[in-house]
C-alpha cells in the first residue's frame, strides 16, 4: 500500500512506532537506516545511536561473522519471509544480554536499491510458557510410563491419545500402526483379530462386554490372554469426557490364591482325614474296651457268685485301668478335634452359679473319697458370663479334678469367682502339693505332666492342654500360680454377659435306685451285632428280675422284632451292618404302633458330632460305650417308672 494513501495527520514515524513488533530497516550492506520506538525499548538504545550503525550490533557475536552472507543472500532472492526457517533466534541487547526472538523479513525496493526491513518480535514470554508446558507434559509422560500397569487415554472422541510403554508391550504386537489415535473399538477389534485373548471366552462374547463395560464402566473387567495372563481392566470417564483404561496383570495373585485355595483344600481333607481316623480309631478302640470295662463291671456286682476280696481289688485294677484308657482316648480325640478347628463352640450367656453347682456336685464324691474339704466362695455375685456352657464346666471339672488328685487327705480347695468389670474370674485354689518351678513353663502344652509322670497319681496330662484351648476358644484366657509344696491356684477368665441376673440355684438330681419289681415283665429289645456286647448285656439284664432281654443281631432284624414285641424300652447301637441306627431309630418314630417306644442310644462313636445327631434323631437318650453300668441303670428306671 503507498503510504500517500494513508490518512491525512499521520505521520509515517507515527505509523510505524504504532507497530506492535520492533521495526529495524537496513540497506543491502547492513547499515541501519530505520528503527521504530518498539526496537528502540526492546534493544535498549536511543534511535540516533542505530541509525548508521550495521545491523550485527543487535545480535549475539556468535552469530555475527556469517550475517553480512546471509544479508547478501537475502538482498539477491528478496521475499517476505520469516527468518532463521525453524532457528531458535536471538537479540542482543546494549548491555549485552540475550533474547529470544522471532524476526519476519521483508524487502522494499528503494532509490538506493534494496532495502531489507526486518519485524522483531520479543518471544520471551511465550518460550517460557512453551517451556514450561513442555516439562509438565514430559512429568506427566514419565509418571505415566512409570505406572506399572498398562495405561490407555481416550479423548471425548474414543481415541487413544496417550499409552505407556507397559501397553505398547501388551499390544503393541497385536496391533498394526500407530496406536496414539486409533479408535477404542478399531484397537478392540485388532486385538481380537489378532487372537490376543484366550478363545475359550468367545470373541462376540468378549467384544460385547467389554464394550458394555467400556460405555458404563462399573467395577472392573478380568478378561483372559491368549498367553495365559489374567488382566484386570479398570476403566473410568475424565472430566474431559474421555475414559482412562487401566489393565492389571493379576496373573501372579491368581496363582496365588489358587494355591493357597488348593493348600487350604489340602489341609482341610487331611484335618478331616484325620478327624475321621481319630474317630474310627475311638469306635475301634472302645468297641473291646466296652467288653473289659463291662464284664469287670458285672464281675464287680455279681451277687450269685460273689467275688472275693483279692479278686475285687484284681478287678478294681482292670476297671481303673480301663477307665484311664478311655478317658485317654476321649482326652486325645477331643484335644486333636479343637486343634482341627472341628470342635463347635456355641457362646451364650450362662449361669456361672448353675455351672459351678454342677462342677461341685459331680467333684464332691470324688473329695470326700480323697478326704478334701470342696467349697465355693460366697458373696461374690453371680454373674451370667458369655460362655459355651457344656465347655466352661469341662475346664472347671478339669481344674477342680486336679486340685483334688494333687491334694493330699485333710487338704482344701476352694472355688472363688471375682469379677473385674467386663471378665469373670473364676479360680480354683489348693493347698496341694504344687508345682515345682521348673515344670511350670510348659504345664499348658500337652502330654506335660510337671514331673507326675512316674508318679502314683493317674493322668492323661492333656487336661490343661485342652482348658487353655477352650478357653481361648471361648475369648477367655487361663493361668495359674503355684507353690511347690503350698498349693497352687488355677484361674479361667470368661467375658461377663452383658445383662445381667441372679442365678437361681439348680436341684440336685435324686440319686437312680433301681426298683423293677412291680410284678410286671417289660420287654427289651436290643440292637447290637459285638457278641461280647450282647453277652454283657444279657448278664446285666438277667441279674434284674422283671426285665426280659431280646436281641437283634441288624437293624432289619431289630424292627421287626420290635415290631413283634412292641417292647418298653429299645437299646440301639449305632454303627450297625446294614441299616445304621439312626435310620433304624428314624423308621421306629414313623410306624404309630412303635413311635411312643423309647429309644436309648448306645455308641461307641464319642464325636460331638454323633451327640447332636443323635438328639435330632430323636432318641430318648444318648449314652457311650463303655456302658456305665449306673447311668443304663438309671435311664432304664426312668424309662419304666413312667408307666
Ligand atoms: P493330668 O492331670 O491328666 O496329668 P493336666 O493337663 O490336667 O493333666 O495337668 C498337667 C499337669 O499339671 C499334671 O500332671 C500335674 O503335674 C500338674 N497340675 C495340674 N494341676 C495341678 C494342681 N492343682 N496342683 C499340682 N499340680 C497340678
């Protein structure tokens, strides 16, 4: 545009000071002829010491000796160009600093020939802002690729706009091109083209619900490789309207937990194996005990041909030596069931002074026959603790028996409760022969006897064992203190119940008398295939006047016998050929004619878990060999005293 067209009342200088850029204009040999007010404030001179001046004193020296050349350059091929094509350029200030700057070249064709003028733009600013944004996007590109999962970045348009070099390892294969800016469902459709993902998924199948997923991202996706690796992917929306992708190699903690399933698996057949072992094993070994125990029994009571004394003190042998064996084999398969785990313990709120009247009542006889004085503490209250009732008295009969057994005639034991806000203490003390010191640290471990093992009083040493693992069992806690020819103090800890009440005092049960002699027979039918079983119970029942006994050798047999006879009272074994005893008890309690008729259970199988059975089956009574001879006796008295 000629400058006479510009308005009238502007000046030319006016012009081009108004100019937002710096103007300097030189002639082909470099010498300044022009600068504007712009140039002047950015290079820091007063025009009149440019002009005349070559153009090399507003840039840096390093790049003045090559300048005249490309002046020259320039001056022959003159176009409106930018300078440096793509060069990081640079001012020169008078006091010698530098500035970055962006420069546009043009040439104007004058008397004197061509003159260049050149637009200088200070980019300081804006290179600093480039700069600046270029190191975040570097930060968020290493912090990116240092996530250790593949990472996938859509924008609002599905398109991958960023990716870790963990996802370029992942798929990088299984993709063709450039993966930055290809589309969700093209990448989909590759990686399912290429038989990236393992086939037993089905293709259409996975293509659906990773799509689903990908629209509504919710939870996460686990989706299997074709390699065998598991890959977990996450997904979620950006505020930017884009979805990050995360996959997740969840190969190793599915192996894992796999194994440690398996593991688990494992141990639990073999505790169960060994739970079942230790219960055919109990079954085996109190099958035959059933028989020493109860012919020692009738020996005992045999009023025809009474024993004499030499021979009942042989007796009493064999009938204490049994009873150890038994309570042995009880002790060690109750110890091996609650270290299994496979022991139930059903906490509820229990009447402390019910439990401790029954734990007294059942360890009295066995005072009195030791010559121990037995008492409870009195004044302390009562408290309901939160306790498996039938559990909190075995440890309680466990301490109170030992206080008794390592006592000596003329000793004392005391039971004493002491609540201490949320825990009941409950202790058992004695003035006994104690502990010595160096047996006490292992005294809760089983088979640890503290020095009784050569000794005259009987034990299993497992009691103790199985008190401290009841307890815990129960969130309670036991522990003892001792003197060695003193006495000690056993203590077991059972939370408090939260409500609580007095509890009133349970009656003593009366004492079985056996009295069958009413004139009348009553008829017994007994299941049982042991013949020395049958053989015991047949001398038991003969020695009763007004009893008749008759026996089945099978389940099949005894119902029909039973059948026959409608008798009182049916004695069934458990573990018969054929039909079991609970069936058989079972088919008993369908027929009208035989529903009313009691049913005593006799097993040898001591398992918990038969007991709880046997209740649901529905027996009168559930009692194990070896038969006490007492506790028949008396269920067989109640049974008939019922007519
Ligand atoms: P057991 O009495 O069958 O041997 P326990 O496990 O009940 O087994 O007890 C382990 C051992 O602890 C006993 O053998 C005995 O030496 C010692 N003991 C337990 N209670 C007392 C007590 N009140 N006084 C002295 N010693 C005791």
């Amino acid at each position: 545009m000629p400058l006479s067209n510009i308005s009238a009342g502007v000046s030319f200088h006016e012009l081009v000071d108004a100019a937002p850029d710096g103007i300097v204009v030189c002639d082909s040999t470099g010498t300044i002829l022009l600068v504007n007010a712009q140039a002047e404030r950015m290079f820091g001179y007063e025009r009149d010491d440019l002009i005349g001046q070559q153009i090399e004193t507003l840039i840096p020296d390093r790049y003045r000796p090559r300048h005249p050349q490309h002046l020259q350059g320039y001056v022959e091929q003159p176009k409106a160009r930018p300078m440096g094509s793509g060069l990081s350029l640079f001012g020169r200030r008078r006091d010698g600093s530098e500035f970055p700057v962006e420069i546009s070249l043009s040439p104007i064709q004058s008397a004197n020939g061509t003159v260049v003028s050149a637009a200088i733009r200070d980019v300081t600013d804006r290179k600093a802002i480039e700069a600046e944004a270029r190191r975040s996007n570097a930060y968020l590109i290493s912090a990116v690729d240092s996530i250790q999962d593949a990472f996938v970045l859509y924008d609002e348009e599905d398109r991958i706009v960023l990716v870790n070099s963990r996802f370029r390892q992942l798929a990088g294969e299984a993709t063709k091109g450039t993966i930055v800016g290809k589309r969700f469902v093209d990448m989909l459709d590759e990686l399912l083209a290429a038989g990236f993902f393992a086939a037993e998924q089905g293709t259409p199948a996975l293509r659906k619900r990773w799509i689903g997923y990908h629209e509504m991202p919710s939870g996460a996706l686990e989706l299997k490789t074709a390699s065998g690796s598991v890959l977990r992917v996450v997904e979620h929306p950006t505020a930017e309207h884009g979805t990050v992708s995360l996959f997740v190699d969840i190969t190793e903690d599915r192996h894992r937990s796999d194994e440690l399933r398996r593991a688990r698996e494992q141990a639990e057949a073999a505790s169960a194996a060994k739970s079942e072992f230790l219960a055919s094993m109990s079954h085996e070994l109190r099958t035959p005990l059933n028989a020493v125990l109860g012919f020692a029994q009738l020996l005992q009571r045999d009023k025809k041909q009474p024993l004499s004394e030499r021979q009942l003190e042989r007796v009493d042998h064999v009938l204490r030596g049994g009873e150890h064996l038994l309570r042995l084999i009880d002790e060690v398969l109750d110890l091996s069931r609650i270290e299994a785990g496979a022991v139930a313990i059903s906490l509820e709120p229990v009447e402390i002074a019910s439990v401790l009247h029954e734990v007294m009542a059942t360890l009295d006889p066995v005072a009195q026959r030791a010559g121990v004085e037995l008492t409870a503490a009195h004044g302390t209250l009562p408290d309901r603790v939160l306790a498996d009732r039938t559990r909190l008295a075995q440890i309680l009969m466990n301490f109170g028996s030992n206080a008794i057994k390592y006592n000596h005639s003329g000793g004392h034991v005391r039971f004493e409760l002491a609540r201490n806000e949320d825990v009941l203490r409950i202790s058992v003390a004695d003035d006994g022969i104690g502990i010595p010191e160096d047996k006490r640290g292992k005294i809760f471990e089983p088979f640890h006897r503290a020095g009784q093992e050569t000794g005259p009083i009987q034990g299993t040493g497992i009691g103790l064992a199985i008190s401290k693992r009841l307890a815990e069992l129960m969130h309670g806690a036991v522990g003892f203190t001792s003197e060695t020819g003193k006495g000690s103090l056993f203590w077991v800890e059972v939370p408090v119940a939260r409500a609580l009440s007095v509890a009133p005092a349970v009656a003593e049960p009366p004492s079985p008398t056996l009295t069958f002699a009413d004139g009348l027979r009553h008829k017994i039918v007994y299941v049982e295939d042991n013949p020395s079983n049958i053989a015991f119970m047949r001398e038991l029942i003969d020695d009763l006047p007004g009893l008749e006994l008759i026996t089945a050798p099978t389940a099949e047999i005894g119902l029909e016998l039973i059948r026959a006879h409608l008798p009182r009272v049916v004695i069934m074994d458990i573990n018969l050929p054929g039909m079991s005893g609970f069936d058989a008890t079972k088919q008993l309690a369908a027929w009208p004619e035989t529903k009313a008729i009691p049913v005593i259970a006799l097993s040898a199988a001591a398992l918990t878990r038969d007991t709880s059975r046997a209740v649901s089956a529905g027996f009168y009574r559930y009692l194990t060999k070896p038969v006490k001879v007492d506790e028949l006796m008396a269920t067989l008295e109640e049974i008939l005293a019922k007519t």
